[in-house]
C-alpha cells in the first residue's frame, strides 16, 4: 500500500467516524457550559480617548473592541467566510462537504483547505486546546453541535468574528481594522477586508506588519474565493488586486501624540479599578484637545531639535562591526535596530559605507539609502578624517536619519536634552495639551508632573504680586544699580546679584524692571517688602512652599516648582484671581457604556474661591503683557496679538529655560532642561529654549479666537499714565531704595 493511498484511507475513515459522532451528538456526553458563549464578556482593553473621542492610548494584553454582527459590513463577513467557511449558512455545525473537499485537495495536490467549520473554530477557541488528537477533534464537533443548537448563526459569526486573534495583540476584526488600516471596520475597502479575512490561519506570521508579501498572497487567495463565489465582480476584483493598502506600521496605531497623557490616565484607572482596568472595557474621554495637542507636541519635537542642532552633532548611537556580505551580516543588522526604535520621523540606520562627500546605510526594514553632501553637512566634523575617535563616523556606527518633503535623506540624532509643555483651561483647570518629554517610548519620565526645577526670573510676577499689596505699583521706582547684601541681612556671606546682561540704568519703573528681567531691582523690591511676607504671599498661587527659600535668592527663583505647578499658579493672574485644580479626567464609562465617573467642571467665579484681588491680577497682567511687548519675551510678537501676557525664566547658568504665559482661556508653560542639570550653554535663555515652543502652540491655540480683553475691576484707575489702586492715589506712590537714607544704607552697607 502506498503512502498516498494510505493517507486517503485515513481521511475517509476520519471522514465517517465524524459523521457517525454526529449521530450522538443529540445527546452529547460531559460537554463544558456554553454560558461563556451564550453571555459573551470579552476582555476589552482600556481605552484613552481626547476630549473629541480620537483614541490616545490603549492599554491590556489584547487589543479588542466588540461590534455587534449588524454593524459587521456585509463586504467583511463575505471575505471571511469565502477562505474560512463559504457554506457556514448551510451546515449544521460540521460540513461534510469540507471534509470531503479537504481528502481530495491532499491526495491531488490541490490548495490545502481546512475542513474546520467556524462554529467548530468558536468551540475551539474558547473550550479547547490546539492539540492535534482525535479525542480533541471528536470533542470539538459535538461542541459545535451543540453550539448550532444554543446559538444561531449570525450569533454564532458574532463570536467568532470577535474573538479571533489577527495578528499584533489584535483580537477580532473591528480592531484589526483599526490597528492595521486605522479606520473602523465599517469603513473598509474589499481589498483591505480580504487581507483581514486572510488573518486568522497565521495572524502572527502572515501579517502585512509582519510579513507584507505573504499576507499579500493570503489577500489574493482570498480575492480569487470571493470572485469564484460570486461575491465580488471582475472588476471589483482586478481594482482590489492594484489597491494601495496604507498599512499602518506599529507603533503608529494613534491618531494623536499623547503617550503622556495616556499613561496618567492608565495610572489613575489601575489605582481606581486595579488588574480589572485592563479587561473590563474601560473606556476614558480625556480633556485634551486633538488638534492643540497635535500643536504641542510638534512644538516641542521642532524646538528641542532646533537646540540640539545649534550645539552640533555628538556621533554615533552605537557601533558594531559587521561581518562580509550575507546572512550573518543582515541578521547583526536587524539585531541592532532593534534595540534602536524609531522615534516618530527619526529612524535609526547602520551605516554600511562612509566617505566625506555620501554615507551608505540600511534601514530597520532592510531599505538601503544614500545621504548625500547636503544630507551630511551638519555632521562634516564626524566625516572628516581628522575626526577624533568618539566622533568619527564609520561602516557600522548607529546612526539617525530622517526624510524630508522631497523624499531626501538627513542626518540628525536623538537630543539629550530633556523638555516639558502643559496648556491648561486657566477659567475650569481642564488640561488642553500636554508633552512630557521628547519621546515616551525612550523616557516615559514625565517632566510637567515630576520635573521639579529651579523657575528661574518666572518667579518674579509673584514678587511684584506681592508688592502691589503693600501699595507699589507699576509706576513705582527702583534703584537698578549694582548692590550687595551684608552678611546681616543674608544671614550668612555678603550676596552682590548681578543683573543677567550686566547692564544697569539706575532709576526705572518697576514695569521696565520686569519687562527687562532686572536681578538686582526684583532683589531690592524683595527686600522692601521682606522674603517671609513674599514667601507667606506664594500659597495663594498653589505653590509649594517647602520648596521656596525665605531669603533674598526667592526673588531670582532658586525653589523648586514643576511646569504644572507654574501653569496652575500663572492661571491665577489669567483667570482674575482664583485658583484652580487640574483635572484631566472628563468621563470614565465601561464596556456596556454605563457611566462610571464624570467630571463637573464649573468655571472659577465665587468670590469665595478667590484667593487674589481682581485688581492685582489685572495689574500684573498688564505687567506681563509689557513683557510681551518690550521686554525679554518680545519675540511673541509675531504672533500679531495683543492679548498676549508672561515671563520668561532662566536659571542660574542657564540650567533651566522657561516661559509662562496667557492668553484669553488657556495658561501654557514651556521648560527645557538636561535630566542631569547642566548648563544649556551661555548664549541660551527662556526666551530662546522656552518661548519658541510656547509661542508655536500659540499660533494653533489661538487661531480664530477673538481678541480677549481682561475687564477692569472696580478700585483700579490709570494715574500718570499707569495703574494704580484707588486707595494709593492721593498718596506718594511708594518707590524702592532710592532715598537718600536709603542711598547711604547702601552706601555703608548697613541693614536698611
């Protein structure tokens, strides 16, 4: 007997013993409850939504989302069943007809067909173990019996069509659609359901992530079933056949940059609902904002690269040395940008061959490019032959590049410097955008909540706040000339502040000294109005004061704060005087859509609630909205408003740069800084490390808003052409140090 016989044997045998279990199978033995079919639970994973329902982040070991058979496209179930299952209508749960088919394409040589039944897959799925033995098997088909007897069909087609693994943790076809294709299932074409429907007999291998080409030829088999079943035209077929696919790589399954807002919320909702956040279908609108987000987090991107790209190319991420051509060699190669992802546009490349004037490279998907000299002059100095060793590059270093509009390649590398953005609603606390860093995937270390940072002279406005209580005013004057502090007033050695350009004026309004970032006049307005009551005055703004000093160095901003923290407390002076509290939550609900939490935002406006008078919040706006006009953050002019306020804040040796700002409803603050504090470099400042950031998120947030203008609140009138509180009018308008016995206490250097 020869083998081919022998097999034949076998499957006809195999054939009737399924055909005689049917008979029993009216009276099946110790069969498992369907109840995990008949009540369905899926376990779907959480899920993060903005605030206009475009998904975030997701979080749980499968991705999955359940759709209902009637909102299944006709197109989708017809792809499916043409390859899986084409007369799943028809049989009572095992088709005879298949196993038939299936005997004669083994002896023949034909396409291998499977002669399992969805209904038999269902059982599978969700009672069995893939081990191939006949106890398995027999059990598997009276378990489709038995299904076909609970469920019917289309609930039968639900299941599966729900729970089948695709490929890339995707679990059934309304989120393969989505991961894939990035689009929901109703919205797919012929061509890309056939390439779904072509999933389920190798989701991980034959993927179009995985493997294009092999999923492609599954696609087309799959195509070649629906025209010969009549469910798809000529036509229909031969467009489906050319159609680009745009797959989605992974990676990229997110319409919008917002991995750290994701992750707090993923925080928040395993500290709430523990492992169950993961399965139970949680879903969570945030308050961001898609398109100010998208505006974040490409200001963030474009400003830290364009910091990076003034202080020159550092080289290689890595090295290795690669062996001659072959296998060997591309296997090191995919080994090594691995362990190097891309960062958004930033793909990581080995460099294969390098000259001065080209550099060769491969990709991670196995593409070979060429820089040429415009792509490689800002790396020359590595390219050069002098180049020292660290720098130089090399056949085998790990390198970045990127492609422009034109599809020319660059070289560039990862920034080492850290960042952070957060805009807030300054009227309800809602977040509108936030970017905790240049990339989530390389540093999930999120700096807008942790990053506690020295604030620099955006810590000034809350010194001048505070004076404007004790009856100063923007008019008022000030010394700006160089002064020392004894030893007495310090409490420790003689302190002299300088200013940051080292320029002095003499006698200017306190609006000048903000406007222009003056050291020495925020130190002497300080020390009129003494660090403790500055210091006692700071709370009102959220601000922690365990983390402020109460001595002179408060006034040049050597606390800590983090950049939420600067948001919240600059939204006092945006909003009139009321504090407000952060929330980034807007609504929880679950898988069946029962509402679990949601938020009740109500805008600031009782006056219990104040914590400012409205007075010195609108003459400190009118302070730093002269910042914006003719002062360090002047460059936010090009904005073209004129309802722009803020300051801009740089720390001693430039470690930190900040801005803090407003306009109308939304409070924004940009920082940048190393995670390893060290000096930006001496030509750097907030106004040229922050201010850009926040100014480029402006021109999106603000973008067909109206001009807003602060109402003036009652107790306040312009005296001298500037503002001052009704109280202080008939009285000199206090100035700072420049008496003459305050002169001469300078002078001798006696405590004043």
């Amino acid at each position: 007997m020869n083998s081919s016989f022998a097999l034949f044997l076998t499957r006809v045998l195999c054939a009737w013993a399924l055909c005689g279990v049917a008979a029993f199978a009216a009276t099946p033995l110790d069969l498992p409850s369907l109840d995990a079919l008949v009540d369905y639970r899926p376990k779907i994973p959480l899920r993060v939504y903005s605030s206009e329902g475009i998904l975030i982040g997701e979080f749980g070991q499968e991705r999955r989302e359940f759709i209902a058979i009637k909102d299944i496209p006709e197109i989708q179930k017809k792809a499916l069943l043409a390859i899986e299952d084409a007369r799943f209508y028809e049989h009572g749960g095992v088709d005879f007809k298949g196993v038939a088919r299936a005997v004669i394409a083994d002896l023949t040589g034909g396409l291998k067909q499977g002669a399992s039944t969805i209904t038999m897959q269902v059982a599978r799925d969700f009672f069995l173990t893939k081990e191939k033995v006949f106890s398995r098997k027999l059990t598997e088909v009276m378990l489709a019996y038995k299904i076909e007897r609970t469920l019917s069909k289309d609930q039968i087609l639900e299941l599966y069509m729900n729970q089948v693994y695709l490929g890339q943790r995707a679990y059934g076809f309304s989120s393969a659609a989505r991961i894939y294709f990035g689009k929901p299932l109703k919205d797919v074409s012929i061509a890309q359901a056939a390439m779904l429907a072509g999933l389920p007999q190798a989701p991980s291998t034959v993927n179009p992530v995985a493997n294009p080409k092999r999923a492609q030829a599954r696609q087309r088999l799959v195509l070649k079933r629906m025209h010969d079943l009549g469910f798809i035209t000529e036509a229909q077929l031969k467009a489906a056949q050319t159609e680009d696919l745009h797959v989605r790589m992974e990676g990229q399954s997110y319409s919008a940059h917002a991995q750290y807002v994701a992750e707090m919320v993923r925080l928040a909702m395993v500290a709430q609902f523990k492992d169950e956040a993961y399965t139970r279908g949680i879903s969570v609108t945030t308050t961001v904002v898609n398109a100010e987000q998208e505006a974040a987090y490409e200001a963030v991107r474009r400003n830290v690269l364009a910091y990076d790209q003034r202080h020159g190319y550092r080289g290689a991420e890595a090295s290795i040395t690669l062996p001659a051509q072959g296998t060997e060699r591309q296997k090191l190669i995919e080994a090594t940008l691995a362990q190097h992802p891309a960062s958004d546009r930033m793909q990581a490349a080995v460099a294969t061959s390098v000259t001065p004037q080209s550099l060769r490279a491969v990709l991670a998907n196995g593409d070979e490019i060429t820089l040429a000299a415009d792509g490689l002059r800002w790396a020359a100095n590595a390219l050069s032959p002098k180049a020292p060793a660290a720098l130089k590059l090399k056949a085998g270093s790990v390198i970045r590049v990127q492609q422009d509009a034109k599809g020319r390649w660059a070289i560039t590398q990862l920034p080492s410097v850290g960042a952070a953005f957060v805009a807030l609603n300054n009227q309800t606390g809602a977040y509108r955008a936030l970017v905790g860093g240049f990339d989530f995937s390389a540093s999930p270390f999120n700096h807008v909540t942790q990053a506690w940072r020295q604030p620099g002279s955006a810590m000034k406005p809350f010194i001048y706040s505070a004076a404007l209580e004790k009856g100063y005013g923007p008019g008022s004057q000030v010394n700006d000339e160089p002064l020392t502090l004894t030893s007495a007033e310090t409490g420790g050695q003689p302190w002299t502040p300088q200013n940051d350009d080292d320029v002095y004026e003499g006698a200017i309004t306190l609006r000048h000294a903000l406007a222009l970032s003056k050291n020495v006049a925020a130190v002497r307005l300080l020390r009129a109005i003494t660090p403790q009551y500055a210091h006692d005055f700071l709370p009102r703004f959220g601000l922690d004061p365990t983390k402020q000093p109460v001595n002179y160095t408060l006034a040049l901003g050597t606390g800590s704060v983090t950049p939420l923290q600067m948001a919240g407390a600059y939204s006092v002076f945006a909003n009139g005087g009321f504090a407000i509290t952060p929330y980034l939550i807007q609504k929880v609900v679950d898988a069946r859509g029962a509402l679990l939490f949601e938020a009740k935002p109500v805008a600031v406006a009782q006056e219990a609630d104040r914590v400012l008078d409205a007075r010195n919040a609108f003459v400190t706006t009118s302070l730093l909205h002269e910042v914006t006009v003719s002062g360090t953050a002047a460059a936010a002019q090009k904005l073209g408003r004129p309802d722009l306020a803020g300051k801009t804040g740089t720390s001693s040796d430039a470690v930190d740069g900040w801005f803090a700002g407003y306009s109308g409803p939304t409070t924004a603050v940009a920082w940048m800084g190393y995670d390893e504090p060290q000096s930006l470099g001496g030509r750097e400042f907030g106004a040229t490390l922050a201010l850009p950031i926040w100014t480029d998120f402006m021109r999106v947030a603000l973008n067909g808003k109206p001009v807003y203008q602060m109402p003036q609140p009652p107790g306040v009138s312009q005296v001298a052409g500037d503002w001052v509180w009704d109280e202080f009018q008939n009285a000199a308008t206090p100035n700072v140090d420049l008496d003459l016995l305050q002169r001469l206490k300078d002078l001798f250097g006696s405590k004043p």
